[in-house]
C-alpha cells in the first residue's frame, strides 16, 4: 500500500516571506518503509534529501538549513511513527541542529 505525504511547510513561512501556499511539499513511501530498522534508515534518508532539494528551490542559502530543519520536522511528524522520529531526533543531534533558531534579545 502506498501512501503519499503531503506536507503544507507552513514553519517555512518564517524563513521565506515569498512562500506561497501552492507551495506543498510532497513525498510518497511505501508502509512497508517503516517495516524495519533498514527501511526505516533508508526512508529517512530519502525525505531528507528530497526536503534538501525542495527546500533549495524555495529559499536562498542563508535560510537553507532553517528551512530544511523545519521541513523536515514537520514532514517526520506527518509519519506517526515513532522509529522515524528516534531516527530523526538521532540525526538532528549528530549533526548539531536541534536548535532551530537563535533569537537576539539585545542583551550582550
């Protein structure tokens, strides 16, 4: 059974003023992807470099890895599953971007 995911990036609207809602990001995956360990590995792999990919065409570099993080926050959580979620948390912390933005508060 296949289901396609479809994931409004309504967080990307922070990062990209000109983000429109035809703008949607789409991914389809199979329910066996969450079938295992591997799957679930490759399945992660997959989303995050078609999240790279669109959030690339919807935003310049300096909002990039925002976007890309906030894309795929919400797009793992669309997923309900919580192997992708360990997977995700796991990836987001080896890579130090579990911090999804700093805020100046003019205090120095």
């Amino acid at each position: 059974m296949k289901k396609t995911l479809l994931a409004l990036a309504a967080t990307g609207a922070l990062v990209a003023p000109a983000f429109s809602a035809g703008e949607i990001f789409q991914f389809a995956a199979e329910t066996s992807d969450l079938d295992n360990t591997q799957s679930v590995a490759q399945l992660y792999e997959r989303l995050d470099a078609a999240v790279m990919e669109y959030c690339a065409d919807l935003v310049d570099e300096p909002q990039l890895e925002t976007c890309h993080i906030q894309v795929l926050d919400a797009v793992v959580a669309q997923f309900d599953s919580p192997d992708l979620l360990a997977r995700h948390e796991r990836a987001t912390q080896a890579s130090g971007t579990i911090e999804l933005a700093a805020r100046d508060n003019g205090v120095r």
